[in-house]
C-alpha cells in the first residue's frame, strides 16, 4: 500500500481527521508535532482529494512525503533500527484503524443523527473506542426509531459510516396510549413500544392511561407507535338463569374468561357467579 504524509498547521489543526472522514478519506495515522501543527497520513490514492479540501479551510500543508513498499524495502535493509520503526509504525496504523476516528450518519434518516450517535454512545461505540464488530444489537436499536425500515454499517479505515433509510410518504404517527377498560389491580405488562406509566400490582382505574404513546430518544420525547399489552385483575359478580352451577360457570366464563378464586349462589332466578376476572388490553401485540 504506498502512503503520503504531509504537516498541517492552522488554528484547528485538531479537526483534520474528523474533516477528512466526513470526505470519505480514511487517515491512518494523526501526530501532534506542535502546538498548531499536526502530521497526517493516509493513502496516496486519496492525495489529490484532500489536497483541494484543506487549503479551502485555511490550513496550510508542508513537507509531503511518499512512502511505498519498495522505499520500506530499501530502508529496513540500511537499518534494522528503522525496520523496528516500520513495524511499530505499522502496528500503529492497524491499531488507529481498529478505532472509531469519525462517525458519519447517511440515508434518509440521516436526520436522526443525534439520536445515532446518543446510541452508539450508550452501547460504548462513540469516537475513539474499539470498531464495533457485532453490530446487531446496534441496528435493532436504531431500527426502533419511529418511521426507520433499514439501518447498515460500515468501516473504512477509522470511519464509521451508519445509513440510516426511513419509511418515506406516510403520516405521521397517530396517537393511541393503552388504557385500561376496568378498575382492578395490574398483574402483568408487557411493553415493546412506548412508556410504561404504571407498574406490576399498582391499583388502576378504568381510563388510566397504562403505556403512553411516545418515547425518550435522545434526551427528547418523540411520538411512538405502542406495541405494548396489560393483564388487569378486577372482582365480578354477575347472575344467569343456569339449570346449574356448572352452566352459570360456564355462562361467566364466556362473558369474563377464566375466573379465579370463583363462587356460586343459587337464586330465585338462577345462579350468581363472584370471582376475579382477569381482562387482556393490547395495542398492535398478537
């Protein structure tokens, strides 16, 4: 692979690498050599490019050098002191490319940028950690941003490249929380999409809002679709015109469901049926 290295100065020299990643132009190596100065390295391929890119932001280049295989031949045979150098230096370059040195967001989604690098943030793959190599759990998170059907990563040289496609010519999401249809106690919830405001055993009432209709991303609130279900247990009581218990059991069941804890009275008029019910909300969840 033949190279060139070259110094640049100016005020914000610190920004080349990330100003040549957001190029598409893989650095291999960035070496602090004075205060306002740095030397950079990448390959010779991209020369031309970043040549026209970083006079146009007021740095200055000098001392351009090429570097190739033949030329690390020659030198490592003059010296094996300089041999070690070309090792350590290779090794540097292979670790610098096994780090994240610029993260860029593409696609039509590309507008969910912050909400990307907060993730890769909170899953330690922001700038300067290890490249991520499992990248599943990354996607699956990014895919569960409203309105996103596709999500890919890249790695070139220190770039981390996130496309990010979004469903395109669609209204937006409508509202819709789950609420709860009786007064009783929540035994169980179940949430995929959307925030829980209730909790396993709390008492609810009918109307209470159990998972609202919008999540956190980001450090801001955004509209979510609620992919979410709840099992609320509530006392009934009811009386059928039944021959028996049996068939007055029956008669509730299909009316509540399976009872808990159930009982049975004979009337004048048939029989009355107590136990706890326990009723399903759901919301877009089998």
């Amino acid at each position: 692979m033949f190279v060139v290295s070259f110094r640049v100065t100016g005020l914000s020299s610190h920004l080349v690498a990330d100003k040549l990643a957001r190029a598409g132009i893989a650095v291999l190596r960035l070496t602090r050599v004075e205060k306002n100065t740095v030397e950079v390295r990448i390959r010779a391929k991209d020369r031309k490019k970043a040549f026209a890119i970083l006079p146009r932001s007021c740095y200055n280049i000098t001392e351009i050098r090429t570097h190739g295989l033949a030329c690390a031949a020659q030198t490592a045979a003059r010296s094996a002191g300089l041999l070690l150098g070309g090792v350590v230096a290779a090794a540097l370059v292979l670790f610098a490319e096994s780090r994240v040195l610029a993260v860029r967001v593409e696609g039509s989604g590309a507008y969910y940028e912050r909400e990307v690098r907060a993730i890769l943030k909170e899953e330690h793959a922001d700038l300067f950690s290890p490249m991520p190599r499992d990248t599943a759990r990354l996607a699956a998170r990014v895919l569960a941003l409203p309105r996103v059907e596709f999500c890919a990563f890249r790695r070139e040289g220190g770039v981390l490249t996130v496309e990010v496609q979004t469903v395109q010519n669609i209204q937006p999401i409508a509202g819709m929380p789950l609420v709860s249809e009786v007064d009783g106690i929540l035994e169980e919830l179940i949430v995929v999409r959307g925030t829980p405001l209730l909790r396993e055993g709390d008492e609810v009432h009918a109307g209470d809002v159990l998972v609202k209709d919008s999540a956190v991303i980001g450090g801001r609130e955004v509209p979510s679709l609620v992919i979410a279900s709840a099992v609320v247990s509530h006392p009934v009581s009811a009386e059928y015109a039944a021959s028996s218990a049996e068939a007055a059991l029956s008669m509730a069941a299909l009316e509540y469901g399976e009872l808990t804890q159930s009982h049975t009275y004979e009337i004048q008029t048939g029989w009355r049926v107590e136990g706890v019910a326990h009723t399903t909300f759901s919301l877009n969840l089998g």
